[in-house]
C-alpha cells in the first residue's frame, strides 16, 4: 500500500468510527496531512474538548492524551502508539513533589504540563510553554516552585524579576542538547536568517534568539514575519511543516539531529491499526482509562491553567 493509500484509509476508518486525529506539531508529515487538529501543546488541550467527535486518537506523547481525557472525560481517548512517552513527564512523582511542598508550604507550585496525571494531582496550577510567563504573571503569589523543566523555568523567572521562582532540575533531552557553538554555525552559515527557539532549550541558546516562544508560537511567527529565512530551534518537523506552508522562505533546522524519538515513534500504520481496533475490528487500540478521583484531583490545575491562560 503505498503512502497515499494508507492515509485514504485512514480518513475513511475515522469517519465511520467517529474519531477526531489530534496530532501534535511535532509528528512527521504524513500523519499531520490526516489530523482534525493539530498544534502545541496547549492549543491540542483546549481543542481537545471542543471536538464533537465521540473518539480521540492522539499522535503525540502519553501526558497528551491523558491530558485530552481529563478534559473529556465523557469520550474514549486512545494515543497511537502506547510507548511514546515524553521523558520530561517521567522526571520528578508526586512523593517528591509533596515533600517539597511540606517543607516549604508557602510555594505555589507551577507545573509545566509534560507531567503526569498523578503528579498534577499535587500542584497548584499548569502552564504550557506558550502560557507559562502569562500564567506566572497573573499569579497572587511571588513564591513559586516551578518544575520541571528549569529552562522553561529559567525563561519565565527572567522576565518576572519580582517574583521568587525555584526551580528543579529537570528539562527537555531533545532541546536540552541544542548547543551554543551549533547555533554560532548555523547563524554563520545563514547570516540573513533569524533565529527562533523554544523555550526548552538551555538560557544560553534562549540569549541567542530573535523569538522564543512554543511550537505553535514559533511557526505563526515565522509564517507573518517579512524576514525571508529562518533557523529553527526546536524538533526539525516544524523547520519540515513551515518549508510547506511557506514555500517561498527558507527554513534551515539548527541541526538535522534534534528529533524527539518519542513523538516520531507514532507511524500511519499505527493509526490505522488504532482505528480498526476502535471499529471493533482487528486492531490494536490503546486507551487511556483513569479513575474520576484522579480526574478530579489532575484536572483542577488543567482547569486553573485554561482560566489563567485563555
Ligand atoms: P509545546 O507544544 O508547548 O510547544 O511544547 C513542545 C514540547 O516539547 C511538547 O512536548
Ligand atoms: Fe518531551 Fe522534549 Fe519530546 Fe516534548 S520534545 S515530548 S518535552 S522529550
């Protein structure tokens, strides 16, 4: 079957199983060509409620679809490929996060949304990377604990001088090895091109940037600018997806190795696979079922973030 066969497939399955494809930006082409919805992480959150679909297949990673759940908890979730995790989300549990808490009890505790359901459950408020410094901003609190990514973290707590932000070690591996010399080459190479970067990535290459914001962020910047190229430093699918929308500009990665393997493990055949377990057929779909305590108790810092950030 080739390629184009598959995705007729697919978008036959989902309309019979009634499923709407949410796909983070970050997945390869082919599989954004067949998404109802695609976005950052915080856009594929909010949209993921509004879908009048009675099924959600998710190509991204695991707090993804969970976080798609707890907000519709009424639809069936299922994530593509049951072992694309994100890293970051498994850095830091709730155990820990409590005894920080207990000993330091007046910190309102940021989380950035690549975290797990039962993490969530012990802190105060969610933020995406696009939300993050707004939310922080609109806090009544000058202490905060912020995890845990601390170059996210490191980014908003500039730009908030007020405000005591600690923050943990943890972060994003695929951003995280973005280097300062690598950028220096990639500027050296395309001396016309702006640089653009997600926050992730460590306060030095953050300090090189002509933009830092998310993924969504990053693409809507470029695709407004006047400026005609452009170095991107995030995951190459969003150098790979602006190239498309905007044939006439050049986008150039800030090297071709920063790819998060997790959100690339998600395949068409993958999809397929999900839908025709979705169908009842003899597919294989993975879904994402949690209890409504954890629901309720996970969901209260998503809701804090929507009203915080919307
Ligand atoms: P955004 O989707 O908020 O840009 O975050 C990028 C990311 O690394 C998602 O895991
Ligand atoms: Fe996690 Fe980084 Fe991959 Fe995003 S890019 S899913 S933060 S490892």
């Amino acid at each position: 079957m080739t390629v184009r066969e598959l995705q007729d497939q697919i978008i036959k399955l989902k309309k019979e199983t009634n499923t709407a494809i949410l796909a983070h930006c970050y997945q390869a082409r082919e599989i954004v060509e067949i998404a109802d919805l695609t976005g950052d992480s915080y856009k594929l959150s909010v949209d993921a409620k509004s879908t009048d679909a009675e099924n959600i297949l998710f190509c991204g990673v695991h707090f993804m679809a969970e976080t798609a759940k707890m907000l519709s908890p009424q639809k069936h979730v299922y994530l593509a490929n049951k072992h694309a995790g994100c890293p970051m989300a498994e850095q830091m549990d709730a155990e820990m996060i409590s005894a920080l808490r207990e000993a330091d009890p007046d910190r309102t505790v940021v989380a950035y949304i690549n975290t797990t359901a039962s993490l969530k459950t012990v802190c105060d408020v969610c933020v995406t990377s696009s939300s993050a410094l707004k939310i922080v901003k609109a806090l009544d609190t000058d202490k905060i604990l912020f995890i845990p990514d601390c170059n996210l973290g490191d980014y908003v707590r500039r730009q908030c001088p007020d405000k005591d932000i600690k923050l943990l070690n943890g972060g994003c591996p695929t951003h995280a090895k973005i280097t300062v010399s690598e950028v220096l080459a990639a500027k050296a190479e395309h001396p016309d091109a702006l640089f653009l970067v997600h926050p992730e990535c460590t306060p030095k290459v953050v300090e090189l940037a002509d933009y830092v914001g998310s993924t969504t962020g990053i693409m809507d910047f470029a695709k407004k600018s006047d400026a005609k190229e452009f170095i991107i430093g995030t995951e190459t699918s969003i150098s790979e997806h602006l190239q498309y929308d905007c044939p006439d500009k050049k986008f150039y990665p800030v090297t071709k190795d920063i790819v998060c393997h997790n959100m690339k493990l998600t395949t068409l055949p993958d999809i397929y696979n999900a839908l025709k377990g979705i169908s009842g057929g003899d597919g294989d779909a993975f879904e994402i079922l949690m209890d409504d305590e954890l629901i309720s108790k996970a969901r209260r810092c998503i809701d804090e973030m929507i009203r915080l950030g919307g």
